[in-house]
C-alpha cells in the first residue's frame, strides 16, 4: 500500500514537472514572440438579431511559434499574465483591431470591434492612457470599440477597476461583460460598473436545446440584463434549435460557429461583401 502511494506520488510530480517545463519555454518563446509582433489576429462576426445584421466582430488573437507550433490563447494567454506580458500583447492587439476595423468599416457601415482585456491591463492607469490615445488616433468612434472584460478579472480590486472603467467609459468606448455565468458576480453587483453589454458563456448557451431549467436561467438573465439597460450576446451558438431559443428570450446579439468561425480579416471582408444566405 505504501509503495502503490509512492508510485503514484512519483507519477504526478512527473505530470506536474512535464507541465511547468512547457509553461517556461512558453514563456521563453512568448517573449521572443512579443518583441518580434509575432501575433495575428482573427475575427469572428456577431448577428445583431434587433438590426437584423453584422454589427461587430470579435478580435480573437494566434500565435504560432517556429519551435511550439500553434499555441492558443488559453494556454498562453494566463502565462502572458504570470509573466507581466500581456500588456504588451493587449496593446499590440488594440493596435492591429484599430487598423483593421478601419478597413472592415468599408465593408460594413457602423461595424464595431470587441477586443479582450486582461484584468491585470485594467488595473494599469498608464495603459488605460495609451488605450484612449490609441483609439483617438484612429480616427474611429470610441464607441465603435468595445473592450470584452471578465467579471473574474475585476475581482481583485473592484475599486481600482471600477475607476479605470469610468475613465474609458467618459472617453466613449463601451465595456462588456465576457464569459456572464462562470464567475461569481451577480447582476447587481454588475451595476456598479459601466458596462453596456453582457456576454452569456457558452456554457449556459449550449444546454439550451435539450434542459429547459438552463433555459430558465438564460430566459431570466436576459430580462435582469435589459433591466439594467445592457444588450445582451449570446456566445458559442453552434445551430439553429439555439437561435431560435435566444430569439424566442430577447437576446439581442449571436455570436458562434452556426454564423461563422473566427477568421483573418480579409476573409471577413470578403464575407461581409456577400454573407452567406440567412
Ligand atoms: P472568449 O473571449 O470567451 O472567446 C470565445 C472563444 O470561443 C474563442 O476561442 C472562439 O474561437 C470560441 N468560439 C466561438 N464560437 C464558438 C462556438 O460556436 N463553439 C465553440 N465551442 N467555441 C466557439 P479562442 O479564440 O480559442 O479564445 C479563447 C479565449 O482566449 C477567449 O475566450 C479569451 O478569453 C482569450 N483570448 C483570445 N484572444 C485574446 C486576446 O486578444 N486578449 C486576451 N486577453 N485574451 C484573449
Ligand atoms: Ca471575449
Ligand atoms: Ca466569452
Ligand atoms: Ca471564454
């Protein structure tokens, strides 16, 4: 019995070695990668149900290394945090949407961009600085530039965040709730912050074709939602049984494979100039 708990013991900080290896020569490479501006990006188009057309896209970052291969943002996205370097990448990002949805907008009027935060930019006052500079350089209107944050991501200090928020707010750039359903935070603690959009997770999307109590809770997180004034998007929609759910509820806006994949902006470009039959 001892020996059985030692080898198993043994067996686990093997797994355990193996993983942190991998998380340093990520983190290695990631470095490389940064200063080289080695990222792309795709963009993956959302359906505003109430316009009855594409009104934005969500900026969705690739990295593919020489030595690692494709890494996803997943995996390398919490070690850029670790590691203090996803500010870096979050301004290269913003950078490269900016310059993008400059050219996507003549393919599609009024069409906005969400970009991904780390909670860890948020708390940064120079970086709230150059993202503000960023977007007035652009040209493009603030409040065609919506920053996707999670509610975990604001926990650490709420205080902090809710101050930066309202500074990117008054600047006109719209803030939005990601991944709605995963954390901790509730609606009303939500109201706090100036948000104008709240993203559903998939995880609470998904089941909606076959349980009707996640339905229940999708059904009632969209009425709360429009209470509080936020629009309401949908993420992960993979067929039409859960579109008709969320249109039947009020969602206002889908996002998911059953539309498209994330793509590279020029194929967004040219599927903007001729979507596929609705
Ligand atoms: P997220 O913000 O929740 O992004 C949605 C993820 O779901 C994306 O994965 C997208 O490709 C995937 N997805 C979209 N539609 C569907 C669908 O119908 N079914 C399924 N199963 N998946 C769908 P991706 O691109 O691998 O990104 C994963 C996460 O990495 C993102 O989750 C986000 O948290 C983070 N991330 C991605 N890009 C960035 C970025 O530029 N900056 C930061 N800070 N985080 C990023
Ligand atoms: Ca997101
Ligand atoms: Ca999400
Ligand atoms: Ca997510």
């Amino acid at each position: 019995r001892a020996n059985r708990g030692a080898e198993r013991f043994t067996v686990y900080q093997v797994g355990q070695d193996e993983a942190h290896l991998r998380q340093i020569r990520v983190a290695n490479r990631l470095r490389e990668a940064v200063e080289a501006g080695a990222f792309e990006l795709l963009y993956q188009p959302k359906y505003s149900l109430r316009q009855a057309r594409i009104s934005s896209c969500e900026a969705l970052v690739r990295w593919q290394d020489e030595e690692l291969g494709p890494v996803f943002p997943d995996e390398f996205i919490p070690i850029a945090e670790q590691t203090g370097m996803i500010t870096a990448i979050s301004e290269a990002v913003l950078a490269t949407a900016l310059a993008d949805l400059a050219m996507l907008r003549e393919h599609s009027d009024g069409l906005a961009v969400s970009v991904n935060l780390s909670g860890i930019d948020i708390l940064k006052p120079p970086f709230i600085d150059r993202v503000i500079e960023q977007v007035r350089e652009s040209g493009l209107p603030a409040s065609a530039v919506v920053l996707e944050i999670t509610e975990t991501a604001m926990v650490e200090d709420l205080e902090l965040a809710r101050g930066h928020l309202l500074r990117l707010d008054a600047a006109g750039l719209a803030l939005s709730i990601d991944d709605f359903g995963t954390g901790f935070s509730s609606l009303g603690q939500l109201r706090a912050l100036p948000a104008r959009e709240l993203k559903i997770d998939r995880s609470l999307v998904q089941p909606l074709g076959d349980r009707s109590e996640d339905r229940q809770i999708v059904a009632s997180t969209i009425d709360m939602a429009h209470h509080l004034g936020l629009s309401v998007v949908a993420e992960g929609v993979e067929n039409m049984e859960i579109v008709n759910h969320l249109h039947a509820m009020g969602c206002d806006v889908l996002q998911g494979y059953f539309l498209a994949r994330p793509m590279p902006a020029e194929a967004l470009a040219a599927w903007l100039d001729e979507p596929p039959a609705q």
